[in-house]
C-alpha cells in the first residue's frame, strides 16, 4: 500500500481512504492499547480513539516522515490518556509480558535468560516508571529500533538509550533484591 497516496486521498476530502489505513494498521494498534491497558474493552475503545485522532489530525503529519511512528504515538497517548483518568498505570496480561520479555522478538536482544520467578518479572515490569516502561514495552513487545522510538515518542536516541538503560538497571536491582537467578543474564 502507498501510504502517502492514500493520506493525498484522505486529504483531499475521500473519507473512504481512511479506512485501508485503520484496515493495514488494525492489529498493531489494537495490541498496543491491549499491551498498555490489560483490557481488551479499553484497548477497542482507545485503539478507535486513536484512529479517529488520527484522522482528525493526519494534516499535521509530516509527509516526510513514516505514518507507523506518528499513529503509534497517537495510540500511545489516548493509552496513558485513559488509564491517567481512570487512575491505572498502563499494563499487560502477566503470561503476555513474561513470555516477551524472556523471549522477546526474534530480531531484539534478549532482556534476560530467566531461571526461575516469572512473578518477579511481572512485577519488575510493572513497577518501572512510566518512561522505562514504556521504552522496554516498545523494544521488546513491539521489536522497535531505538530510531523508531524516537520517532513515535518525540525523544531524541540519546534519551531512549537512557531510559533502556536505566529501566534494564532498575530491572536487575529489584530482581536481585528480590533473590531471583539471573544467571545468564543479558542486562
């Protein structure tokens, strides 16, 4: 598909255009928002959000730049929107998250061999700070470069590379703290 000829037709006023967009982008969407919400009612409901957000708002992207980043940091954002007003922090299905982290895409570096505690995990992850979290989320869930990251998010490389350490550090201090085996660790 030819992104850009399709955001041209949108542009130009064909409201039909939009829709072989939200088609080809669907699934990545919907499991962002499920990854970051823990629910698959939430995640519908902001994964249309973002959408329409999108369409609302696709004048303002860069031609220039990929769609993918600019509508994955929409749904980012309706995400955190949600969960800030319904007062949660965003989350993923535990089995989901201790699957990806300790065999994250094929094409990512490994987080970490695990030995023993995937709860330990779980709730390592979970505690990070929104950024870190969110940074490890995007790298080992979505199997996003560091460059894509930026992108999406509005950081420089500097910053993500940061974030990815400091999370990959607080990561390994409260699973020590926590006695877990981190013998062939990969932090």
């Amino acid at each position: 598909m030819d992104e850009q000829a399709v955001i041209d037709r949108c542009l130009g006023g064909d409201r039909e255009a939009f829709g072989a967009l939200v088609q080809h982008y669907q699934s990545l969407v919907l499991g962002l928002c499920y990854r970051m919400t823990g629910s698959r009612e939430d995640a519908a409901d902001v994964a249309q959000q973002a959408f329409l957000q999108a369409y609302r708002n696709l004048h303002t992207h860069d031609p220039t730049q990929p769609f993918r980043p600019w509508l994955m940091k929409i749904a980012t954002n309706e995400c955190i929107t949600l969960l800030r007003r319904k007062g949660r922090h965003p989350t993923v299905s535990d089995d989901e998250m201790v699957a990806q982290v300790a065999t994250p895409e094929p094409d990512a570096p490994s987080l970490m061999a695990l030995a023993d505690d995937r709860e330990a995990v779980r709730r390592a992850v979970r505690a990070l700070p929104l950024p870190y979290r969110t940074v490890i989320l995007q790298f080992y869930f979505e199997g996003l470069s560091y460059q894509q990251m930026a992108d999406q998010s509005g950081l420089s490389i500097g910053t993500i590379s940061t974030h990815i350490y400091r999370a990959k550090q607080l990561l390994r201090r409260t699973l020590i703290q926590q006695e877990v085996t981190l013998a062939h660790a990969a932090l």
